[in-house]
C-alpha cells in the first residue's frame, strides 16, 4: 500500500487533486473529518474540540489503512489538525505528533498558495496570501524537520494537476 497525503493551506486544491488522484489512479479516499465536524456542530470550533477532530481524522484513516488498498490518498492528516490547532488557538494536544510520527506516509504533496485565489466556502479563514503563506512554510518546516518525502505542488491549476499526477505515478512505479 502507497499512502499520499496532500497537505499545506486552505484553498490550494487539496480536496480537488484528492478526488482527480483517485479517478486517475483506483485507490481509496479519506476526506478531511474537521469539514464533517463543522457541518455537524455550527458554531465556532474550539481547542477542546481538537481531540475530538483529530481522533475522528485517525479513524477515517485507519479504517481505509485496514482495507489495504494499493493507493491511499489521504486529503489531510493530523499534521494540519496540529498547525491548525496552534495557529487558532496558540496550542496543540501534546499526543497528536506521536500519533503522526507513529504512522508511515510514503508522500506529502505540499500545496503553494501562490498562483491561485483564495475561495471562501464557510468555513476557510485565512484569505491573506501572507497568513496562507506562513502555515505552507510552517508546514515545510515541519516535514523537513521529520524527514518525511515530500514534492511542493505549485502554480496554475493545471500545473498543480500534473505534478501531482506525475508525482503519484512515480511513487507507482517504484
């Protein structure tokens, strides 16, 4: 099993190049549970939501991980419940990085907020390129300081759907 994850700021097509990696490529997709959780409860999240958040995103995973499906393309992981949690609330549950670390990802697709607009859909909140910016590099960060693979996905539309497209085929193939 090839596990994928497409990661970085809000807006920068995750959940669309989740769907199109699936339809080109089979696989099974895990969706971003914070989105479910919101539709659910109506009101401003709060930091003693964010167990709740992400004990619900490791559920969705770990029963995909338990179908064994040669490609998992996970639209988000705990990575973004941790920076989320930090940059809203200025503090994370200390657990969420060792449930991460705990699990093998073959591929971070991270996700520039450059080159595109940012779309409010109700529940996105940082329309400024320079907040966008910070939680990429935030992100960034992150990956390289765990050493976990990871190829930056940048620029149009198209341009985001090739290299992610090419990018999955590679780690395919191998």
């Amino acid at each position: 099993m090839k596990v994928v994850v497409l990661t970085g700021p809000e807006s920068t097509g995750k959940s669309w190049l989740a769907a199109g990696l699936e339809q080109q490529f089979g696989g099974f997709r895990v969706d971003e549970y914070v989105r479910w959780f919101i539709e659910q409860n109506p009101r401003d999240t709060c930091l003693a939501d964010i167990p709740e958040i992400a004990r619900g995103q490791l559920q969705w995973e770990d029963q995909a991980r338990a179908q064994q499906p040669a490609l998992l393309i996970l639209d988000t992981h705990l990575l973004s419940n941790i920076l989320w949690s930090q940059t809203l609330f200025g503090a994370c549950p200390d657990w969420l990085e060792g449930e991460l670390l705990a699990r093998h990802y073959d591929l971070h697709l991270l996700l520039s907020p450059e080159r595109i607009d940012w779309t409010d859909d109700g529940q996105r909140c940082q329309p400024d390129l320079d907040q966008r910016l910070t939680f990429f590099q935030a992100t960034r960060d992150w990956l390289e300081q765990h050493r976990q693979p990871c190829q930056i996905i940048q620029g149009d539309w198209a341009e985001r759907q090739a290299q992610a497209f090419a990018a999955v085929a590679r780690l395919l193939a191998d």
